[in-house]
C-alpha cells in the first residue's frame, strides 16, 4: 500500500468570491482525481 501526503497552496487571482474559487478549482481536482486516484 501506498500512501502519501500533497499540501498545494493556490493563489486565484481575479476571483473576488468563494463561489468563483470553487468553480476554477472543481475542474482541476476532477482532473487529479481522474488521473491519480486521488481524493
């Protein structure tokens, strides 16, 4: 079994709101969690 730790501290800029944020940043997790497994 594998198992590891990523931390990523992200800077949007041009978001002014959460709701923006969560909308830029809901397509890269999907991403990762498509080609890595991960949650």
């Amino acid at each position: 079994m594998s198992l590891g730790l990523l931390t990523l501290h992200i800077q949007i800029s041009g978001c002014s709101s959460l709701k923006e944020k969560r909308g830029r940043l809901k397509p890269l997790l999907a991403r990762l969690h498509r080609e890595f497994n991960v949650s």
